[in-house]
C-alpha cells in the first residue's frame, strides 16, 4: 500500500507509541533513538511555546519557511528558512514565530539513543544547498507517512533509522554550497540591526556601516522582504515589544524608550501599524 506523503502547507500533529515499547526502543536498529511526537505548522502566526522546566525528550525544530525566535537557555537566536536547532531534554527554552514573517515549522520530539548521543548539538545548522534541503525534506515526508500509519516493529525501525538520516544529514554530512554574496550582507545587516534596536539610523548612515550602496541594500531587502531596510528594521523592534508585552508586566513607555521611541504615542502608531492591535490591546488578548 502506497503512503501519502506530507503536505506541508497544512498542520499536522502525530504520536508515536514507540516509547511505552521498551521492546522497540532496545532493537539494534533503533537502539534508543526514535521520533516520540511531530508535527508541521504552516504559516504559525502567533505560534509560541514557553517550557521554563524543559521536557523530558529532545526537541528538533526545523523552519521550512519565514523564521521566527528561539531562545535555549536563556541564548537567543533566530530561526531562519532551511535552519533547524536541537534543543536538549530537561533544558529552559522558548519559542514563538516572528509576526511579520511567521514560519513554517516541522517539529520532532525524540529520544536519543546512547550510540547517536554525539550526533547533534544545541547549534543551529543550516541546510544551504537546495539539494540538500530537498533530500532531508524528502526524508520528513517518509518519516510522517510512516508515524501516520499503523504502529509495527518494523515501521519502528523504519522511523527511527528515517529520523536519523534527518539528523546525520543536517549535522554531520557536509553541505558546502557557499553563500550568496547577497545572503552574506543581509545576514550582516540583520544582525547589526538586531543588536542596536534601540537606535534609529537613517538608510544612509546603515549602508555606511555595512560598507554597501544604499540602492544596493535596499534591493537587497525588496526582493527577500518585499520591505526596505527601515521597515525591516522598524518590525524587528515591533516583535521585541511584542514579546515584551507578552512575556512581562514593564510599562508601554518604558518598552517604547527601551527602543528607541522617545514619544509613546509615536511608539504606539509605529505598533498598530506593524501588527495590527495598539500595544494595551495586544497585552490585553
């Protein structure tokens, strides 16, 4: 019988009941490591997940599409297109996808057999190749066509070595298309303006310091973002005060001065444009 393959631009959530199979789990060819839970999100706007405790199994999250925030022990970190992060069992994180771009998430919780313990890190890794990103999203489409049909040894055996084909792939096997020169100066841009929210700089004054023509940077930032580099820059600050009116109690002044907004009017304007709601009301849902 012929599985269907995942579709991608749906949501989707499975168990496995691999782990109450301590039988399963002790085979030589899964030897510990197999999917437990996984799942697909498309286009997760306000997605977001808090564990201040951790959770029993690893967490493998791999952004199809757009990007959003990580944040592993109290490390920050965004999650871009074709980037997948393993986060390790019984460890603080949180995550939630960017509002102006949300993702599009495939998620894994797993066991980790003692053979394959070395086998990741909490690094992010990125799949650079198109090739590549089409080979390990080849093997997430066998791995839920499997989790998706009925539960036997051998579909155990089939899903644990699948979830390490993904692992090995995205960790250990070399993926050396070199970056586009273009991907190289967004990526500087983004970073520079992630680390200064606070400050306001004009497009001028952004492509001095990056060391690029202003028309340069701003195609650049119209053909990934469909946006200007301001505006980019203005979203990023917005998704900071999100996550501050979300995750705290810090008044709506304090946040706007803490990027930047000297007036808080101005400051609340500048959010209900980006995101839709005043700032009283987004903390407020």
């Amino acid at each position: 019988m012929r599985t269907r393959e995942a579709n991608f631009d749906d949501d989707t959530q499975l168990v496995f009941p691999i782990k109450n199979d301590s039988a399963a789990l002790a085979h030589p060819l899964i030897a510990g490591t197999a999917p437990v839970e996984l799942g697909h999100y498309a286009v997760a706007r306000h997605h977001c997940q808090i564990r201040p405790q951790g959770q029993a199994e690893w967490l493998l999250l791999h952004c199809l599409a757009g990007e959003g925030e990580v944040v592993v022990a109290g490390q920050r970190r965004l999650l871009r297109a074709n980037e997948l992060i393993c986060i390790p069992p019984q460890t603080p994180h949180e995550y939630a996808a960017s509002l102006t771009a949300p993702w599009t998430l495939v998620w894994c919780h797993f066991r980790l057999g003692p053979a394959a313990s070395g086998l990741v890190t909490p690094a992010i890794q990125r799949l650079r190749s198109p090739a590549r990103q089409q080979q390990v999203l080849a093997h997430w489409s066998e791995l839920f066509a499997v989790c998706a049909a009925q539960y036997t040894l051998a579909n155990a055996v089939c899903a644990s070595q699948l979830l390490s084909v993904i692992l090995a792939e995205s960790y250990w096997l070399a993926d050396d298309q070199p970056q586009a020169a273009g991907n190289e100066h967004l990526t500087q841009a983004i970073s520079h303006m992630q680390r200064h929210l606070g400050v306001h700089q004009s497009l001028a004054d952004l492509a001095q310091v990056l060391a690029l023509p202003k028309s340069t940077l701003s195609r650049l930032f119209h053909q990934a973002y469909q946006m200007g580099p301001l505006d980019y820059w203005t979203r990023l600050r917005m998704e900071k005060a999100c996550q501050q009116l979300r995750l705290s109690r810090i008044p709506v002044k304090t946040i706007a001065a803490q990027l930047g907004y000297a007036d808080p009017l101005y400051f609340s304007r500048q959010f209900k444009r980006v995101i839709g709601l005043a700032p009283s009301q987004y903390r407020a849902r």
